[in-house]
C-alpha cells in the first residue's frame, strides 16, 4: 500500500517497538475504506483509537515475536532463525501470557507488558535482540578440516573481528574463538574447504529492555541446538510467569535476583 509523505512522517515518530503493530492497523484500516493511499488523516484517526479509553489493550496479545529480513535473502545469514521462530510463537501461545497478564497487571494493560522475543539470523542482529526479553542470533562456529590451505588470505579479508589468522610455516588458518562472533562468512569464503562448520545452531541472551532504565540482555555463552533453544524458552516462560506482579519485565525480575545479571 502506498503512503502520503506527511503519513510516512508520521508514522515515524511512532516508537519502533509498536510501529509495525500501527502500520498493520493503519494500512488494514485503510484497506477496508476502499483506498489504496494511506494519509496523514487516516494515522491521526488510528492514533485517536489507539489512545482512546482500552483502545490500546484491543490489541495488545501478550507477547511479541520479531525476526530479521535473513528468510528474504539477507547473503548475511548464518543460520535461519525461521522454524525456531514459529516455534516459539506456538510455545508463546500456549502458555497464554495475555490471560496472565490481565490476570497480574493492575489497570490497563499497555504494549510495554509484552513479552518479547527476537531472533536474528546472524550477528547484525537487524532485529534487535539485545533489547528483548529473549534475544537468539544464528550461530556457526567455523573449524579447520583435513582439506590442504592455499594461504589465499581470502579468511582474513572476510573477517571483519580480525578473528583468523595464517599460520604460513603450518600452512592452515588460525580461529580465534574469543573474537569470533559465529557468522559462517570465513567459512563462506573458503574455497578450498579447509575451513568448515564446526558447530551450528544458536546464541541465546536474556533479560535485554528498553526505557527508563535501559539494560542490554546478557548473552548464556555457548550454541543451542533448535531444541536446547525451545527448553530455554519453556524455562524462562515457566520463572517469568512464576515471578512477575504487575506487568514486571523478565530483565528486571533477573536483576531484581542478581544485580550483576
Ligand atoms: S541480521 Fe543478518 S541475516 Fe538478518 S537481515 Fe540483518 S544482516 Fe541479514
Ligand atoms: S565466523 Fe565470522 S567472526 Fe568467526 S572467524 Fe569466521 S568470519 Fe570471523
Ligand atoms: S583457510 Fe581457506 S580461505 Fe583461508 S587461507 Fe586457507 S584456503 Fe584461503
């Protein structure tokens, strides 16, 4: 659907967390008045909804699950967060945090009570994941085969951590796993296979929020099967839904235990 630029504007100023929720809005909202141009009038007229007496908790559903453009054919993406995504969106469901919320939380409930998760297919992270209450980034760990280096170099252009270096007397690649931030692209770059996938899945980090008092969530090092990744999930839900009053975040709940965390 196309948008007037006064409407672009607009939506603009509208934070990023719900924006996408409002374009949605706006533009089904639109669609159903039989117009294809979204303008200014019509924002204004979803934001007086919006803003109106439990407008807002219409559609609020408890949580809110957010992936990377990597499934569109980001040549970026490490491993597809695609599957572990849907998912998690059934375990979400299942576990109704909407009934629990409106269950805890006293008054309205607003977008910020939302649960969220985030993944990303590589560790741009696009998605934003260090912010989310869950945040998960494909992850694959490179090694060294038995295939013969040409010591082409084409590893160490390609890593932008300065993480791979040449051992010329050993004629093999060097990983440093410390620096290393698990994006495949070395392996990529490797035409003689020398460096390959030692280990694939996915970097989880909790507990990450926006607001008054910003945190950014801590990353549970190592790399998750699918499956490690979905009992995370379950795990957190289960402490969260054990823990929280009032609309509480999960980031401040693990703090609230641990300052450190
Ligand atoms: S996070 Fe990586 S794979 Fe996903 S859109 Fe960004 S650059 Fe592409
Ligand atoms: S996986 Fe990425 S960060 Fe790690 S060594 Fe290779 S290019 Fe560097
Ligand atoms: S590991 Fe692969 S990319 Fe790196 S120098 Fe050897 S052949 Fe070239």
């Amino acid at each position: 659907m196309k948008w007037s630029k006064e409407a672009e504007t607009a939506i603009k100023k509208i934070p990023f967390f719900v924006r996408k929720k409002v374009v949605q809005k706006v533009e089904t909202h639109v669609g159903q008045k039989g117009k294809a141009l979204v303008e200014l009038s019509d924002v204004n007229e979803l934001k007086k909804i919006f803003l109106s007496k439990g407008g807002m908790e219409k559609e609020i559903k408890g949580y809110e699950i957010t992936s990377c453009f990597g499934s569109a054919g980001c040549p970026n993406s490490a491993n597809s967060v695609t599957r572990l995504s849907q998912d998690i969106e059934k375990i979400l469901e299942a576990e109704n945090i909407l009934a629990f919320l409106k269950k805890t939380v006293k008054g309205d409930l607003k977008f910020h009570h939302e649960f969220r998760v985030s993944l990303s297919d590589c560790p741009n992270a696009c998605s934003r994941p260090q912010i989310a209450d869950i945040g998960i980034i494909g992850a694959v760990l490179p090694g060294v085969s038995g295939e013969a280096c040409s010591l082409c170099g084409f590893c160490v252009t390609a890593c932008d951590e300065k993480a791979v270096e040449l051992d010329e007397e050993n004629q093999r690649p060097v990983i440093d796993v410390h620096h290393c931030l698990r994006c495949s692209k070395c392996i990529s770059d490797c035409l003689t296979g020398t460096l390959t996938e030692m280990q694939n899945g996915f970097r989880v980090m909790l507990g990450g929020r926006l607001g008054r008092h910003p945190r950014l969530a801590m990353e549970i090092h190592g790399i998750y099967s699918h499956d490690q990744v979905l009992e995370i999930v379950k795990n957190c839900l289960r402490f969260y839904k054990c823990n929280s009053q009032n609309g509480e975040r999960f980031s401040h709940i693990l703090s609230s235990i641990d300052p450190i965390i």
